[in-house]
C-alpha cells in the first residue's frame, strides 16, 4: 500500500515506529529485525523502494538502539544505529528526554563527560551525538523550553571516545 502511494504521488518516502521492538534483545517475542522489515520493502518496491526512515526511542535511559548487537543474522550481530546506517536509513529518536524525567537528577559523571550546563542539556547532547541518529525528538511544552533544549545545538555532537566513557562500568 504503502509503495502504491508513492507510486500514485501520495508519498515521497515512508518508515516505521516502533517503541521496543527494535530495542529488544533478538529473540523476544516483539523484535522486530532490520533486515527483514528492509527484505519487505524491497520485495514489493525492488531495490529503488522508498522505505528511508525509522523512529525509536533513544536516550541516556533507552540506549538500546546504540549499544545492543540485536540486528543481523549469525555472527554478524550489530547494533540497530549500525545497521540502520548500512541499510541508508535515517533515525529519529523519541523520548530524548525520556518525558523530563533526564531534565534533573543526572549523576555527575554524566555532565563531566557531556560537558554541558544543565542535565537536560547533556541529555539532548548524548541523543544526537550517536553515530547514526539523524534526529533526536525534544518536545517542548512552554517557550522557555525551545530556548533551553536548542543550546546543544550550538555546539558540536560529542566524539565517540568520549560519550563511550558513559557505558563504561561504575
């Protein structure tokens, strides 16, 4: 259906969203594989099917997407950001704030690695500093929040090396 919107002009592109499936470990009775959901794309569009975009939530409490090797087949186990990327896809996180509940309360190390102020700026910063995420999701209830939340915006996504210093054992 999907693919006959884009051929009728309804549609440019078209994705999916899903809030655990692609955060599970393989197995699980709702993960959901890349790979297949890409394999059906191109068996009813061919290989110039117009799948191009997933959303998932991804933040300091649902890192998921970034650190768990849950897509592939075999051996080749990598991460939904990793594959995600091979596949040409492009990511939007949700839940960058995780519903305020990173806004305040972060432990210190966090700011310290981060760099930023505040902990919802450091928050926003660790979301779209991964590899892969085209776009991290903040929604903002009051004007005073648009400020605040586009500050990590101004400065550089933060290096890989140091944002892996976040998952390291405490």
């Amino acid at each position: 259906m999907l693919e006959k919107q884009v051929r009728a002009g309804g549609l440019g592109y078209y994705g999916m969203a899903t809030w655990s499936a692609f955060r599970l470990p393989e197995g699980s009775r709702d993960s959901i594989n890349l790979a297949d959901i890409v394999e059906l794309a191109r068996e009813v569009g061919g290989d110039d099917h117009h799948f191009r975009f997933i959303q998932l939530p991804f933040s300091l409490a649902m890192p998921e997407a970034y650190g768990l090797a849950n897509q592939g087949s075999g051996k080749q186990k990598k991460s939904l950001l990793a594959a995600a990327t091979e596949f040409g896809l492009a990511v939007m996180g949700s839940a960058t704030l995780h519903q305020g509940q990173l806004t305040h309360g972060l432990p210190d190390f966090i700011a310290r690695v981060l760099g930023l102020k505040t902990d919802a700026e450091n928050a926003i910063q660790f979301a779209r500093s991964a590899p892969g995420i085209t776009t991290s999701r903040v929604g903002m209830g009051h004007k005073e929040h648009v400020a605040a939340n586009l500050k990590p915006a101004l400065i550089p996504p933060s290096p890989v090396e140091e944002r892996s210093k976040l998952f390291i054992q405490r």
